[in-house]
C-alpha cells in the first residue's frame, strides 16, 4: 500500500536511503501514445515484416561490407572524418594522415582560387576523391578480398562521400554564382572566370554605379559578315536608372546634364555620340564589353543595346578570379 515501508508479504523493507520506493509504475505521456499509433513498432506485423526482410538485409550488409573491419568506429573518429587524415592522427598515424590533409588542403585552395574553371573543377574531383580514399583507408581490410569486392567497397566511399560535397556546391551557388566568357571582349578575355552574387537585390534594387550581369534583349543588326544577333550575358556598370537622359558626346558622359559619377567598363568602344532617355523601370547599361561582331557598334545599335529592364540583371558581379594573374576586383 502506498506509504508502506516493508513488504507485507516477506516484510522486506521498502526503502533505500530515506526515500520510500514508489509503488506506481511510469504512465506513457500523450505524445508518446499517439507515436506509437502513428508507428506501430511494437505491432506483431511490424516484426513480421521487420523478419522477413532481415535477411536479404544482412545479405546484403554483408556483400558491401565484406572487407570493411569498423571496430574502431566511434563518434570521435566520425567527427574526425569531416577533414581528410584527421582521424588517422587521432588515432596516432600523424604521417600518414598527413598524407591526405596537406594534399587536400592545396586541392581545396586551387579549386576555390580557380572556382568555375575547368582546373576548378579537375582540383574538386580530385578533392573528393582524396577525401574518399582517406576513409577507405580508416576502415578497409582487404586481404583475402578478391578485387570486385574492393572496387565495390570503394565505389560506395565515393558515393556517400560525394553526396556532402554536392550539397554543399548546390547551396553555396545560391549564394556565388560564377560566369565563364567565351569571347574576347576587352577587357574581357575568352576563358575569364567572375563570381557574382545572384540574390544580392532580393531586398534592394540595383544602384547606379554596381557592376552586374545582364542578359540583353535580343538585337538584330548587319555587320560585316552580315546579320548578326545580340543575345547573351554580359557584365558592365549601371550608368543610370530609370527616368535618365544620358548623352555621350566628345568623349564625356553625363546624365541629366551633370557629368556622370560612374563609367562604363571600356568606355573606347563608345562611338563617337549617342543619347539614351532611359524608360522607367529599367536601367541605362552602355554596351562596351560586348564582343565585336566585326565591326564596331554603330549609334543606333549601341543606343537600342543600353536599355536594360530590371528583371534582365541576373547578379552583382564581384571579381573576376580567373586566371589568378589576371584577378581583378570589380566594384
């Protein structure tokens, strides 16, 4: 009975310490009710099922596992993972971690140095692959394994490792995205590389003066290798927003009258004069940095060119990082 302080039965005390012993048995909270109505763990089909695929699961286990010793896994080690040979330190292999921590730390810095280029993306290939034979070597014992299972053992490394890595790229695009240009455009080069954000005017709009990426309505106009299309990205600074009269004439730009604060990227491939009165909503672009068709841009083309509506600038460019000799800081 409740407050007893010896059995009644065996008259065995009831208390340890000075604290009686309770005689009601923990009740299941509501919330944990209702889960175990949602999920049924301790139903007799759940172990029915839960049987019938046991097997072909340790099968299974033990096909991709085969050659796997993971005795020595702990959470320390897991954590340690995350940095290729860190956990071989942990665990008293200082060179041999070493190994595969130098190594990737050069891989991470090319291919962040190098980001949107072809050696980027060479240097985070190799990155992850490092990454993956640093755990293989953590965890694999491969004597008396025949060579399809070390191939199947390593692929799955390399699956699991890579998927972090994808996530993190597909992420981080969101908030640096990068631009590779196929042309020369001064001063511009084929194969140059510029990081841009592409969510910096989600809470602002564009201001005159920013550097961005725009895509252009598409232009037609003759040249000399005959009609030719103005489709594509390209990057220069705002010059002026919406509601502007802009006139380049003897070499000076000015906006409303007043000589302009900011200049086009090139401004040599202006012609000689043009005026712009920029509609509302849009803003005024000059197209120096686009590639040359063959001859230079004649006034009425570059005047048609220099409108661009607020949803066609894509980013806010923020340097040009390839090649590495050619770094420019755009701002």
């Amino acid at each position: 009975m409740p407050g007893s302080i010896a059995c009644g039965r065996c008259g065995a005390s009831l208390r340890l310490a000075a604290t009686t012993i309770g005689i009601h048995p923990p009740r299941a909270g509501a919330l944990t009710k209702q889960w175990r109505r949602w999920v049924p763990l301790r139903n007799r089909y759940f172990y029915a099922v839960r049987d019938l695929f046991r097997k072909p699961l340790l099968d299974v286990s033990a096909f991709f596992l085969r050659g796997v010793d993971l005795r020595e896994l702990s959470s320390a080690v897991i954590v340690r993972m995350i940095v290729p040979g860190w956990a071989q330190i942990y665990r008293g292999q200082a060179r041999r971690g070493q190994l595969f921590l130098f190594p990737w730390l050069v891989l991470l810095f090319l291919s962040v140095l190098c980001l949107g280029s072809t050696a980027s993306g060479w240097c985070f290939g190799f990155l992850i692959s490092l990454h993956a034979m640093s755990i293989v070597d953590l965890f694999a014992r491969f004597e008396g394994v025949e060579r399809g299972r070390r191939l199947v053992v390593c692929f799955l490394v390399l699956a699991l490792v890579s998927m972090p890595y994808i996530l993190v790229v597909t992420q981080s695009a969101r908030v640096i995205s990068v631009r590779q240009f196929l042309a020369d455009a001064e001063p511009f080069s084929s194969g140059d590389v510029v990081l841009y954000r592409p969510r910096a005017y989600l809470n602002s709009g564009p201001q005159i003066g920013d550097v961005v990426i725009y895509r252009n309505r598409p232009y037609r106009t003759g040249g000399v290798n005959g009609l030719y299309v103005y489709d594509g990205e390209w990057v220069n600074r705002i010059v002026a927003a919406g509601g502007s009269h802009v006139v380049w004439k003897n070499s000076q730009l000015t906006v409303d009258g007043q000589p302009a604060e900011h200049l086009p990227l090139n401004a040599s491939r202006l012609p000689a004069a043009m005026e712009v009165l920029v509609p509302a909503d849009c803003f005024c672009i000059l197209p120096t940095t686009i590639p040359n068709p063959g001859a230079p841009l004649d006034k009425q083309s570059s005047e048609a060119l220099s409108i661009v509506d607020r949803t066609s600038i894509l980013g806010k460019v923020i340097v040009r990082n390839y090649p590495p000799h050619r770094w420019w800081w755009l701002n």
